[in-house]
C-alpha cells in the first residue's frame, strides 16, 4: 500500500498526506493559493510531478523540497502529467494545447509541437467553450508498450507509435468528441480505454474503431465518464467512474456518482459503489506487488480499494476541492 499521497487542489495547492494508523493524515502543503491540477508520480524513483498554475514540480524526498521543472513554459499552464511506468519517461500537457516530453525526469524537455502535425482539416472540427481559462488543451495521456495516446479537449483521440514524430487521428472509429481520460493495457498496446460525455468506449484494435461501454453508457447527462484505471498487473481489472454532468441543472444535488468495476478486460461491468455526492476526477493504482487503487473525489476525499477495486473505504476527507487529476501516490 502507497505510504504518502499528494492531492491537488483548485486554491489550496498539495496536500500531502502520510499512512497513520490506517488512515491518511495531513503532513505538509506545498503551492498554497495556487491551483494545482495535475500530479503523477513514478515511484520506482521516488519522485512525485506536480503541475500548477504557476509551472511543473518535481520532488524526490516526499514533498520536503521542490524543484521548478519547466522555466521553458511560456503563457501555458501545465493541466495533466503522465509517466510511462517502463522507460520512466515523463509527459506534460498544457493549455493552451502543446505536448512535452522528458527523458530525463523532468530535467529537460522536448516540445513535441503536437497541433502542427495534426492537419489543418482535423483541427477545424475542434470544438472548445466559451470561457478562455478553460478552452483547448490537453485532455490525457496514457502510453502502453511505446505507443502513445492523446486526447485533446474537445476533440477525440490521436495515436503516435513514433514517439510524438507524427500522430493518426482516432476521430472516425466511434469515440465522442468529448473525450475525458485514457486508459492503457500494460500489455497489449491495441486495448485502450476512454471515458467521455456519455460513459467510456473501448478499443481493441489500437483506437481505430471504439465500442461503447453498455454498461455504463447512457445519452443523458447522468453518467459523465470521470477517473478510469486499468490494473497494471492484472489488466483484466478495470476501474472506472460515473456521475452528472456539471452542466446539470441546479435541482439535481450532487454527481449521483457511480464506481463501476469489471474482471474480464473491460467486456462487462458492474457497480461496486453508487450515490455519492462527488464525481471521481482520478483512479490510481500504486506501484506494490499487490497494487492498492486509489480514488479522488473532486469534493476533497480519498477513497482507497485493497481488493482491486471491488470494495472502497475512504482513508481521507475535507482536503479541499479538485477539479482535474491531481492524485499522486508513492
């Protein structure tokens, strides 16, 4: 089980949280009065990334020390962070939409320049809201066996199998344009998920063509697709979240939210959780022989599963709200 968890927060920066009998207690903060909405950690080398309003963060001794990643960020925030698991490469998505990546722990960065290989005619149909703080950007980014998957905000899913050099758009094959977070086969790179406006899709054949999830997937506004994770050692456990739409009307009180959980690779699902009040803005698991999974509520809770998913108890509250996917854990 993870020892130390690092929350981003909207206005209150990281909190960072120790195992304490059983549950987690508030150890330190770090950014505070500075949104923080993007963390990943790679804990073979012990370091957690942070991104904020203000840059990228790294630390390697538990959030004692920090150190300021990216001075090569103009007028971009960085809004998702993602670490390859085998090669411990790091990725960096900012809004406005650009793609970095680093081979070196954050240390140093190549800009990919992901919209200029994206053609002009793809681009156009990228639809964005209204509201500048919030329009195009990266979405997520999920890699399985050096391929790379990226979804943009809004404007579906595009695949590199060269290491950012050139990307396929994934538009045609049946996933919403509205796509949330991706999720990756540590095995079989083909199989990838992402959830969206309306549930979560699957691909087997390397995001050429998607299948809605039955299961979770409706037309309405109640099963906005949020956190979704696949177990990185036994990948026929997939972890996912649903819940209301924040464009639902005001009477509806809270997401309604709903875990669901599947043990066949993601062909059937079920509920393993339903009716609370916070949707789960990021699942995931640890690094241990025996992975642990974790869930964020964008209310301020933790959630932790030692079974794989199956059942949840919360292990922290009150932290303060998340709005993206701001969950690290080492």
């Amino acid at each position: 089980m993870a020892e130390r968890l690092f929350f981003g927060t909207n206005t209150e920066g990281v909190k960072i949280l120790e195992r304490r009998a059983g549950q987690f207690q508030l150890v330190g903060r770090a950014f505070e009065g500075i949104p923080a909405g993007a963390a990943a950690s790679d804990p073979t080398c012990g370091i957690v990334y942070i991104g904020t309003h203000e840059g990228t963060y790294k630390t390697a001794d538990g959030g004692k020390n920090w150190k300021k990643l990216t001075s090569h960020l103009e007028h971009q925030t960085a809004v998702y962070l993602y670490v390859d698991r085998d090669s411990h490469r790091v990725y960096l998505g900012t809004h406005p939409i650009e793609l970095y990546v680093s081979d070196d722990h954050g240390e140093s960065w190549t800009k990919i320049n992901f919209v200029e290989k994206i053609p002009p005619e793809i681009r156009e149909k990228w639809v964005f809201h209204p509201y500048p703080a919030y329009g195009p950007h990266i979405k997520s980014i999920a890699t399985s066996q050096g391929r790379l998957y990226v979804n943009i905000e809004e404007g579906w899913c595009y695949r590199s199998d060269d290491e950012g050099e050139s990307f396929t758009p994934l538009l045609w094959g049946g996933l919403h344009i509205d796509a949330h977070v991706l999720a990756t086969h540590p095995f079989n790179r083909d199989v990838v998920f992402s959830t969206h406006a309306y549930g979560a899709a699957k691909s087997t054949d390397g995001g050429e063509s998607w299948k809605d999830i039955e299961d979770v997937c409706s037309t309405g506004i109640e099963d906005y697709g949020g956190g979704i994770a696949v177990h990185p050692r036994n990948p026929n456990i997939v972890v996912m979240c649903t819940g209301f739409q924040r464009t639902a009307p005001v009477q509806i009180q809270g997401a309604d939210a709903k875990i669901f959980r599947s043990t066949d690779g993601g062909d059937s699902w079920h509920c393993v959780m339903s009716g609370f009040a916070d949707r789960v803005e990021a699942i995931v698991f640890d690094n241990q022989s025996d992975p642990t999974a974790y869930a964020a509520t964008e209310g301020g809770e933790v959630l932790e599963s030692r079974d794989g998913g199956e059942h949840w108890q919360v292990v922290a509250r009150d932290l303060g709200a998340t709005y993206m996917y701001g969950l690290a854990v080492l």
